[in-house]
C-alpha cells in the first residue's frame, strides 16, 4: 500500500482549489468533444443534467438551439435532455488546417428567457492519407551538377492535423539521389531531391524515382508520387535568387496593377544560358494565379485580382527563374504574401430568437428578443456595438460577448402603434466605422382597453305613418379601435318609456348591424315622436358600452278623408235650406264646413261645386265653402235645385268627400241672415236696434277676452316663479320647466288666426282661437276661454240645438271616428285647443244676447280654412 507524504497531500489539495476556480471562472459554459465523423443519433453529452435543469423542464421551458451557424449538425432529444449527432461532421470542411476546432452552440430557455454558451471540440481522427498534387513529375538534371545541390519537390498534403498529420517522406533506393525534408516557418515539410553522387549520363540517362509521403496516424497512412530524373549534359549553371524566401505584407484594400515586389536571379552563364526567365511554380493554384501576376522578363509581381482578408489573409506562391541554355536550368524561391486587414466589413445583426408579440399593458423590461452582432474584421475593425434608434419604447440590454435582449422601456398602446419596426444599428470601431441596420418588427397585443363610440351623440329618424311593421327604420353604427372580439360590437336597447308604452314594444334593433326595425305600424295622430336609447356592447373581458340617443320622427301621411261638419246629413239623405225668391245676387244659401285628421299640408281644405240643378244661378267660394247666388232669382227658375259639392285635402294623394243640398226657393219667407254691409245702408229702427245688441256684445266679448289675458298673465307670471307652465296641468317642475306662455298670429293659406301657446313642441297645451261660425255672414269675432266642463259630445248638441234648421248635427259615428283620430293632436286628450264660434243663429230674435259656445277637445286640434274666412281679421 502507497503512504503518501505532507508535502504530497498539501500539492494535491493545491491542485484541486486549481482546478475548482478554474471551473467557476467558466461562467455557465459548457464544452464537449467528440470526434469527427461519429455516426448520426450518437450522444454528446447530457445537457439537461449539466445545465442543471429537470427532464420536465427541458419541454416546459421551451429548450432550443440557437446557432449562428448555417447547418446545425447536433439536436436535442428532449425526452433524455441528451445532446446528439444529426448530421456528418467532417472536422477539415470545418476548420481546415486548424489545430482546434470548436462549434459554438446557443441554447435558449424560456420563461423566464435564458440564454447558455456551450462549446463542441472536433477532435480530428486518420481518415486522410497524404496526397501528392500529381501523380507524376519530370525533372531535367546536368550531369555536370554538383552533389549536394537539392531540387525542391512537391509537398503531400495531408488535411489531418496533429498526430494524424504529415510525418515524413520517403525515397526508393537509389545510389544518386536521396530525399531530405525542409520544415518550414508555416510548419510545412517541404521535400527536396538531394544529388549524392556524380551522374553520369553515358551510363544512366533516365533516373525512375518513387517518393513516399507518410502521416503519425494509427495505423498509418500514406501517398505516392513518380518522379522522372532526366540526364542532361549542358548548361551546369543554375540561376539564383537572392533570397530563397520573399516576405511581403499587402493592404487589402488595393487596388489592381498594384507592384508588389521585384524579384532577382543571376545565372553565372554567358548568352543564352544566362538568360533568366520568371514563371510561378508549375503547381500554383488557380487562385493564387488569378489574383497574382509575374512579368517573365522584370521577375515583377503585381496584383491582378481583388484580396480579401476574410477568405484569405495570407498567400504563398513559388517562383521558379529559367534560363534558355540547354538543357534549361531553373532556381526557384517562395514569395510570402501577408494580407493587412481593413475595415471593409459591415457589422451583422443577428437574431438569436425570434421577436415575441407583446401586450399593450406589458410592464417594463419585458424581453422581446435576443439579438447578437458580428464582424468579420479582425482587431478594432471586428469591434461592434449596437443602439437603438430614437422614438421606440424598447432598449436593447447587454448580455455577454455581444449578445443582447430587446426589452421594452415605455408605455404601449396598440390602437396608437399596432406593431412596430424597431431600426437598430450596429457600428464597428473602425475608422472610418461602418455601420448597420435591422429592422426588427414586434406586434403588439390588444386588450380590451376602449369603449365603443358612436358616430353622433343622438340620431335624428323620420318614419311616415302607416309603415309596415318591420319595416327598417335606420342604422347607427359604433366602432371601436380595440382587436378581435374586443372590437365585436353588439346593439341593443335599453328599456324605457314612451308615454304608457315601452319603447320595445315600438322598436327592435339587430344586435349585429345596428339596424333599428319598427315592431307595429305608427298612427301619426296617436304617435309623433318618442326617443330609444341604444347600447352599444363589445365583446372583451371586462366588457365596455356606451350609450346614444335616437329620436324618432312619426311623419303625417295623408291618409285621412275630410268630415263634414256643416251641413250634416244622414247615410244617403240630402241637406235641405230654403230660401226666398227674392234673394239678389249675392245671397247666402249656406256654407259647408270640414275638418281633416290630418295636419299641415294634409289638412288643408278647398271647396267646388261639381254639379247643380242650374249652374248659372250658384256659385261657391273655393277657401270659405260659402254658396251664394250668382244672379237674382226669377220667376222662371225651378223651385228645388239640387247642389253636389266636393270637399278636397291638399295632401298627395288627395282625399276627398261629397255632400249633397237640396235648395228650395219659397215665396213670402224673410231672409234669416242679411248682409251686414247692406244691412248697414238700411233705415228704420230694426237695423239699429241690431246695431246696437251687436255693438253691445262686441264690447261685452272683448272685456271677458281681455280680463281672461290678464289673469292668463298673471297666472303665467306666477306659475314660472314656482317653475311651473302656465295653461299646462301641473306636474314635475323640472319636466316643465322650459315651457313658455306666448300669443302666436298663424296663417294657413287665406286664413288668419290668432293662438295662445304654452308649453315646447312635446308638451301638452291650449290654444285659444278666434273662429266665425259656419253660418256667419258678418265680420264676427269671439275669444272664448277654455271650458273644462262640457266634452266634445255637449258641445256638439250645444251647436246643434242652436242651429236654424236640423242640418247641423254630428252623427254619433263621424263624432266618435273624428275624436279617436285626433286624440292628442296636440298634447293629449287631458289638456286640447280651446275654440269658440259664434252662430248666425244668434240674431233669430231681435234685441237677443248673441249666444256663444265653448269647445274643447281635440276638434280644435285642426285649422281647417273654411272655419276662418279671410275677412275674419
């Protein structure tokens, strides 16, 4: 058993703390080796357990190779975590005649972003034997050469390195030549044919030579070439170079034609036997030959190609000096050419990795990619550094050995920049530097970060009556700037009230497209406007909406006949008046009267007498509906005239009725109405005491209609302090609170009227009107205030109590259909237009008060113009 000694125990606890901090100086660098030409799926080594990282892992964390090298000749089985062969490593297609040989490897991780340098060594084994560049060579020799002169030969050549490497040559037997090896500064053997003995041509003309070339290898390999020696017999001088090995260094930057050296032989022979001659070696390669040229007669070298410091950084070319003697003789030197590197290289920008997409909320200093740079220059000149542009919100972060992690180093919003092509630059230290630039472009992930919104605050739809339930009643669109389904809007409405009704009992919306569809059919006069309130929804996580507000417009169609008010007349029957047969020209046989459900041009009215018993004898105003006598009855005329009338709408199409008056002319009965103007001229005292009942009432009615604006007023006054509108039914104050009490002069065609309004263009109001009555012949007026105790039916057996005849009255269906079509014309059925009429009637009986009647409801909601003559005002 060994015993070990103090002093040997304390050198090899040295020898580990060595070799422990030399380990931990390796900083995460791992390297193998393997021999070249291993065979595929052959295992380098465990990487999982070196990297220290679990087999589960090895997929979890995304574990890759990243090589810069074009072809990855390893792979990883990531079910061992095993580094294997996948591709044939040849070790002198790699490295060449390189002493060491590694392949750099880049593995990545993932989550979190990891990045390991790990190192191959190829170590070269004896798979080439050595090689003579040809099988076969002739050389000229005097025999009057002296022994000891040598005759450079052609090197083998042999890729392997080391031990594998070229070792030695050898010679056949052969009593005048020999072989000696020459070994050079590059470290190459060069063999060269040294002459031993005298040669002697009469004797041996022609010398058969076999040289062998053999590498340290095991087992050892080798290779053969032919070498001829012919026997010459003249010229035994030899031209010599001053130097046998030319050194020179070359700038890689010039240009063509460039002088590079001059060589000298001298040949101690006269004439032509001391002509020397300049050729490159007869085994030059093609490249050096096309980039190098020699002048035969100068011995100058020039440049004839272009040099590169990166493919070539060195050159070796034999020049071989001929003389013309005969037999011709030949010295021969080696130029050695040293390339000086310029900076002619751009740097190059790689990605380790390829760039992740990053969300728009991603906080600073998320890794984007890895990115490493190279320069094939060498020194100052293969220096890199690499920045990144001005405006980006991302920096790159040194890793080691010019590697680097793009991260981001700002604020990201996709719906400003969806992606972004970051420019970087990478610059060399050369002078003068060059540079590069990469773009590399990154995209941005959405979040659901914006609400939809709409086009307009609120939308503005106008639907005629009468439409077809589903009928489409508009489109509103929202966008948002948001991706994917953060950006899928859907529509729907919120619900609410229209009056009594919910709005989506009126409307519905396609939740796709936003088109608005109407759910029933619009009644213009039960419906005019009412408001949907819209949301607009989108589809991320947490969802975001927004509202707007579309106000539906219910446009009038006419689709509403004219009534007859006066004179009325049942199913088929006929309206009889009488008149005397002394009336002039110019009397007043009746005036019909009309009303329209329908509003604006829809609603106004016009008269024509279509057809009479005599045409000649009646005419008809075509605004008021009055008919008068054209010419003064006589004796001759027939003594019932039949009067067809017809009663048109201005609305397209026009809507129309007729009625029918039988007109009798009766003697000795007295004209219920005179012309005031007539009546005016006539003396006697009747016609003042008419005078004088008419003046009363006039005064009478314009005091009550004056104390009534007066206490209108200082009820409206009042009401607006405590924000309530005047005329209007108490409620929410805040509801009401812009509505405002105003007297309004109004024209409709030839008519003329005046109205006290409160309240906006929604809100429920009163009108008060001036009216002439259907019967009236003079210049009647009356301002009735409103009247909240007698309905629309009173009212209408008020007029038809006072009428001079049956022929005004309403029949119950016509009252009915008309007070159903204008309910809430204007404001609803609680609060309509006050109207007041005063009847011819009224002057039956001399000195008799002028009876007036108060209607409320919405018959006054229409102004037809025959209820208000011209002459009115």
């Amino acid at each position: 058993m060994r015993t070990w000694t103090w002093k040997q125990i304390w050198e090899w606890m040295a020898l580990c703390i060595f070799f422990f901090l030399l380990w931990n100086t390796i900083d995460a660098q791992i390297r193998y080796t393997v021999p070249e030409e291993r065979s595929l799926g052959s295992v380098v080594g465990n990487i999982a357990k070196d990297l220290g990282l679990r087999i589960a892992e090895i997929s979890d964390r995304k574990l890759r190779i990243a090589s810069e090298a074009g072809k990855q000749y390893f792979s990883l089985d990531l079910g061992k975590g095993e580094l294997t062969v996948s591709d044939r490593i040849d070790r002198e297609s790699l490295c060449g005649q390189s002493n060491v040989c590694l392949l750099p490897l880049q593995l990545v991780v993932e989550a979190p972003l990891e990045f390991f340098r790990v190192e191959i060594e190829i170590q070269d084994i004896n798979d080439n034997s050595p090689r003579f560049p040809t099988q076969q060579r002739t050389l000229k020799i005097a025999e009057s050469t002296s022994t000891g002169v040598r005759f450079p030969l052609e090197s083998a050549l042999d890729p392997d390195v080391g031990s594998n490497s070229l070792k030695y040559y050898m010679l056949n037997k052969d009593e005048c030549f020999s072989v000696k090896v020459k070994n050079l500064d590059d470290g190459r053997k060069v063999p060269e044919l040294v002459l031993e003995k005298s040669l002697d041509r009469e004797k041996q003309d022609v010398h058969q030579l076999l040289l062998t070339a053999t590498d340290g290898g095991n087992p050892a390999q080798s290779g053969t070439t032919q070498i001829t020696i012919i026997v010459l017999d003249i010229n035994d001088n030899i031209p010599v170079f001053e130097n046998a090995l030319y050194k020179i260094t070359i700038n890689e930057n010039s240009s063509k034609d460039t002088s590079l050296i001059r060589l000298k032989a001298t040949d101690l022979d006269e004439g032509l036997n001391g002509e020397v001659n300049y050729y490159f070696g007869e085994h030059t390669s093609e490249t050096d030959s096309s980039t190098f040229m020699i002048d035969q007669r100068t011995g100058e070298i020039f440049l004839k190609g272009e040099l590169d410091y990166e493919t070539t950084p060195r050159y070796r070319i034999d020049v071989v000096a001929k003389d013309r003697g005969t037999p011709e003789m030949e010295g021969h030197c080696s130029v050695e050419m040293e390339v000086v590197d310029v900076n002619d290289n751009a740097p190059e920008i790689v990605l380790t990795s390829l760039p992740s997409p990053v969300r728009e909320d991603a906080p600073n200093g998320t890794v984007v990619a890895l990115i490493s740079a190279r320069d094939l220059d060498a020194g100052d000149n293969g220096k890199v550094t690499l920045v990144v542009s001005l405006g980006f919100p991302f920096i790159l972060k040194p890793s080691f050995s010019d590697h680097y992690a793009l991260v981001t180093n700002g604020i990201l919003d996709r719906e400003t920049f969806s992606e972004y092509n970051i420019e970087i630059t990478a610059s060399d230290a050369g002078s003068p530097s060059l540079t590069t630039k990469k773009i590399i472009p990154v995209n941005i992930l959405d979040i659901n970060d914006n609400p939809p919104s709409f086009t307009d605050l609120s939308y503005n739809v106008y639907l005629t009556e009468n439409n077809a339930p589903g009928s489409i009643l508009g489109t509103i669109s929202a966008s948002d700037p948001d991706l994917g389904d953060n950006a899928k809007i859907s529509y729907s409405i919120l619900d609410s009230k229209a009056g009594d009704m919910s709005v989506s009992s009126y409307v519905y919306i396609n939740a796709e497209n936003g088109s608005i569809y109407s759910m029933q059919s619009f009644d213009y006069e039960k419906v005019k406007v009412f408001q949907v309130q819209v949301q607009a929804k989108d589809q991320g996580s947490p969802s975001l909406n927004s509202t707007t507000t579309v106000h539906v417009f219910i446009l009038d169609q006419n689709d509403n006949s004219p009534i007859v008010i006066y004179p009325s007349a049942g199913m088929g029957s006929v309206s009889n008046q009488n008149i005397p047969r002394s009336a002039k020209a110019g009397h007043l046989v009746t005036k019909v009267t009309a009303v329209d459900a329908d509003s604006g041009h829809n609603a106004w009215i016009s008269y024509k007498l279509v057809e009479a018993t005599d045409a000649s004898l009646f005419s008809m105003n075509l605004y008021t509906g009055e008919v008068r006598t054209k010419r003064t009855i006589s004796d001759q005329d027939d003594s019932s005239h039949r009067l067809l009338i017809e009663i048109k709408d201005n609305g397209e199409p026009i809507q129309s009725t007729t009625v029918t008056v039988g007109v009798s002319l009766e003697d000795g009965i007295h004209e219920p109405v005179l012309d005031y103007r007539q009546r005016a001229h006539e003396p006697g005292k009747k016609h003042g005491e008419i005078t004088f009942y008419l003046i009363i009432a006039l005064a009478s009615i314009s005091a009550v209609s004056l104390l009534t604006f007066v206490i209108l007023t200082v009820k409206c006054v009042r009401s607006g302090r405590r924000r309530t509108c005047c005329c209007m039914r108490r409620g929410d104050p805040e509801q009401h609170k812009n509505r405002n009490l105003h007297i309004q002069l109004n024209t409709d065609g030839p008519i003329k009227y005046v109205e006290v309004l409160g309240g906006d263009m929604l809100s429920q109001r009163q009108s008060f009107k001036s009216c002439l009555s259907p019967m009236s012949e003079f210049s009647d007026l009356t301002l009735i205030k409103p009247s909240s105790t007698m309905d629309f039916k009173e009212m209408v057996n008020v007029i038809d109590a006072s009428l001079p005849d049956s022929a005004w009255t309403f029949e119950s269906q016509q009252v009915s259909t008309y007070t159903d079509s204008k309910h809430q014309e204007r404001g609803g059925s609680n609060q309509g237009q006050i109207m007041g009429c005063v009847g011819p009637w009224a002057k039956r009986s001399r000195g008799a008060p002028t009876p007036t009647t108060t209607i409320q409801g919405p018959l006054a909601a229409k102004r037809p113009p025959s209820m208000f003559p011209l002459e009115a005002l």
